[in-house]
C-alpha cells in the first residue's frame, strides 16, 4: 500500500485543460439531433404501471439488468407494486429483495455496474435515501473523472419522493 500511495503522489496534478474530461460519458444513445419524442398509443395509465412495464421490457431486452432493494420481490412487487411480476417473469437471480441497508444497496449496485451488469435499485422511501448519500456523491458520480475515462458507473436508483402518503382529514 505504501509503495502505490508513494506512485500515486509522484503523478502530476491535472492540469486546467485537462479539468473537465471525463466529468461526462462521451458515449450518446440517442443523438439530440432530430430526436422526435415518442408518442403514446396505448391507454392511458399511471406512473407506477408505466414503470413496471418499461422494467419488464428493458429486463427482456438486456441480460445484464438486474432489479432489487427493500421489499421488491414476490407477487406484490414492492410497497407500490413496480416492481410486480419481475420475479416471477425473471427468476430470484435478476429481481430480489436487497438487505435493508440503503448505503450497501447503493454500493454493491456501483460494483456491479463496474462489472457490466446494469443495476436498477429502490431505495424504498425518500426519507431513506440519507444513508446512501457518501456511495453518491464520493463514489457514483466521481467513478468515470476519477479512473479517467477508464470505469462508468450506469446506475439507476428509483426512489417515491413527495406525494406517495396522503389521508383525509374529516372533522
């Protein structure tokens, strides 16, 4: 350890023009250029159907994407149902209940996303999420700066915010 930290101060700092590079993926999915913003044919539905659904068609698509967090497996799929089915469709291995420990979910998703998989995580509720904040932004948003282009990080952590918990108050 003493001799890669030693190697490690040797190296120069970066330099000013060199400060912005690899702040942002250099790979586009889809170009900006004549993008054309689909349009909805089905029925209508709620945000919560709409997820579910881009999840079992995204996980049909690619192999490598796996879904967890708190409480998402099984029939009810999760405490708001998004991830209902996912389990059943694609077996324990690709959709599965996490530990409930919000900085480890966050952190094993960074490890898999280095390894090629494509991590879709729930932290449960807003009011959980602090935990896992050191994993962001020491970790997740700093991976491809910091390696220099050599690691990305695609991570995708769905968390309900705001408006999920609402009761009538009748005098």
């Amino acid at each position: 350890m003493e001799e890669a930290a030693d190697r490690a101060e040797l190296q120069p700092s970066p330099t000013a023009e060199t400060a912005e590079r690899n702040v942002f993926s250099p790979n586009i999915i889809i170009s900006k250029n004549n993008f054309e913003e689909p349009r909805h044919k089905g029925k209508n539905i709620v945000m919560v159907d709409a997820v579910n659904h881009a999840l079992h068609e995204e996980m049909k698509f690619n192999p490598k994407m796996l879904v967890y967090g708190e409480d998402i497996a099984g029939s009810k799929g999760g405490v708001f149902t998004a991830t209902k089915g996912l389990t059943a469709a694609f077996g324990e291995e690709r959709a599965f209940n996490s530990q409930l420990a919000e900085a480890s979910i966050v952190g094993t998703a960074i490890g898999l996303a280095i390894r090629g998989f494509k991590p879709v995580v729930e932290i449960q509720f807003g009011d959980y999420i602090w935990p896992s904040f050191m994993q962001f932004k020491d970790e997740l948003v700093k991976l491809r700066y910091r390696s220099d282009g050599v690691f990305s990080c695609p991570v995708v952590v769905r968390v309900a915010v705001g408006g999920i918990h609402s009761r009538r108050i009748i005098p």
